[in-house]
C-alpha cells in the first residue's frame, strides 16, 4: 500500500460463485434447465475489497475462509490485487458459497451459504483488527457476519475513531437496532425495510436509474446512471458500494463518489461473471478522469 493511499478496512465474507444461466428465473416448484453454469470468486466482502481496490484505496480485507481449493482461490486473487493476505481467517471445512440464478435481462436471484462467514467470533476479529486498524479511514461492513461479531467491530472502529459504513445485505433484522452508523449504502427494497435516517449520510442504490444521496446537512442529491445495455446485474452491488467508499475516503466528495461508483456499478453489468467482470484499475481511472464533464442532474 502506497503511504499516502487511504486506508479502507473490509469486514465480510469472501466465497465461491456459482452461476446458472437461465432463459428466466424459475417459479415456486419449477425445474429448468441451464443454458451455461459459470464457476468464479465472490461474496460481499471480498467484492468489495476488490473493487475499493481497484477505485485506489489500500484495503485490508478480513474474512473466513475453508482449509479448501476455494479458500486458496481467495488467496491467489487478493495475491494477484497486490494485496495483504494476513486477514484471512482460515477454518476447518469448505469455503462458503453463493448460487445465482440469472436470466437472460440480467436479472437475478442468489442464494448465499455463510456459514464460515457467521462463525467469525468477536475474539478473532479483535486478533484480526487489532493492526488492521491502526491509520485506517473507514471500516466497511455487510450483512453476512453475526450480530455479536458486527457490533463488536462496530465498537472496535469507534474506539479507533474513524468512521464506519455498512452495506446492509443480506438484510437482517437486528440491523434496526444498530448504533449510529456514519455511512448506509442500501438498495432501495433495504432503505424502505430499514427506513434509514440513523447516519450521517445515507446512500440508495436504484439500479439503472442511478442513486440518491441524503445527509443530515445537505438536500437530497440524485445522481443519474449511464445508459448501458445490461446482461447481469449480480455484483453491481458491490462494485458501487467498493467504489464509493474508496472514493469518498479519497476525496472526501460524497457526490463524487456517487459519480463514479454508479459508472462502474453500470460498467459491470455489461459483463456476465461476479469478481471475473469487474471493471479493472484503468477503467476506473478513465471514469474518474471523465467526472469533470459529467454534468449535475
């Protein structure tokens, strides 16, 4: 990690993507046949890491992984980032992994195992954190962890005075509940569940139309997509929520970010595959070089 690069610390998961192409997704009781099953790296956390990454943070990403071929697979592509590998968690059994069913507009439905992921316990993300945090901006967090291991880190970041954010999916219900948290990146079926107003800026995610920004302070902000022409929408998610948070440590600009995590949120959808479609570092330099002509919504 460059010295001068903002520190980013992600807390999730990391898995093994399997995709079933399907002409549509399937109803209540209905078998169909796939057209192509694609096998590549996913889950939120490492996701995220990755694409923080590549958007020109030094991230340190921290996950559990199985004592399994997927779990060297993890490793092997944090190598090939550039990045640390020491906060992989390495536990007994198979790595977790996530099944997505995906037609032919994009659409998709998955279906996520986080078993390795909900067995992280609050002593061995202290172990984990502990140096990780050490100069860090930002900690950045999604649903897949257990409550008690979540709001331990939660505890942790404030102790260490930097602030969080948390992309909550999977959604849980004790996300409620949760303390004051400074940054929500949330698709709009989340926000309407959770009925954000808890943070000090809240981000929306909608799809092909862009998102919208709301802080406490200033008015609310709609910043539009690209017309692109979609074929998978699995792992847009993700590239927002990466892209956004290393942006917004970078410039401190929450509009900016927006900016370019929607272009490469709506670059990765015209990609099929999850970690394998996202953009690379000089896409991303080449949306960030083009905000500035970019014009306000």
């Amino acid at each position: 990690m460059a010295e001068n690069q903002p520190k980013l610390v992600v807390l999730g998961n990391a898995c093994l993507d399997v995709t079933y192409h399907l002409d549509r997704l399937p109803k209540t009781g209905e078998t169909l046949i796939a057209t192509k099953v694609v096998t590549d790296l996913g889950g939120k956390g490492l996701n995220q890491a990755i694409a923080a990454e590549r958007a020109g943070a030094g991230v340190h990403l921290v996950a559990a992984i199985g004592n399994d071929a997927a779990g060297e697979k993890i490793r092997a592509v944090l190598r090939a980032e550039g990045m640390e590998i020491h906060g992989l968690i390495t536990h007994e059994g198979s790595s977790d992994d996530s099944l997505l069913l995906l037609d032919r507009k994009g659409e998709n439905v998955i279906i996520s195992n986080t078993l390795q992921a909900q067995s992280l316990t609050p002593a061995e993300i202290t172990r984990a954190l502990r140096d990780s945090l050490d100069g860090a901006g930002l900690l950045l967090l999604q649903g897949n962890l257990s409550k008690e291991t979540t709001l331990h880190a939660i505890m942790m970041a404030r102790r260490a005075g930097f602030r969080i954010a948390v992309n909550p999916s999977p959604f849980q219900a004790w996300f409620s509940s949760l303390p004051e948290i400074d940054i929500i990146i949330a698709n709009q079926v989340e926000a309407d569940v959770l009925s954000i107003s808890g943070s000090i800026l809240d981000v929306v995610t909608l799809g092909s139309k862009g998102c919208r920004l709301k802080s406490r302070s200033d008015p609310e902000i709609l910043v539009s997509a690209p017309n692109v022409r979609a074929v998978a929408a699995g792992g847009a998610g993700d590239v927002f929520a990466g892209t956004f948070s290393a942006e917004w440590l970078t410039s401190g600009e929450a509009e900016r970010a927006a900016r370019l995590a929607v272009r490469a949120a709506s670059d990765k959808t015209t990609r099929h595959g999850t970690l394998s479609a996202f953009p690379e570092r000089p896409a991303i330099e080449a949306f960030r070089r083009s905000l500035s002509s970019i014009p306000a919504d």
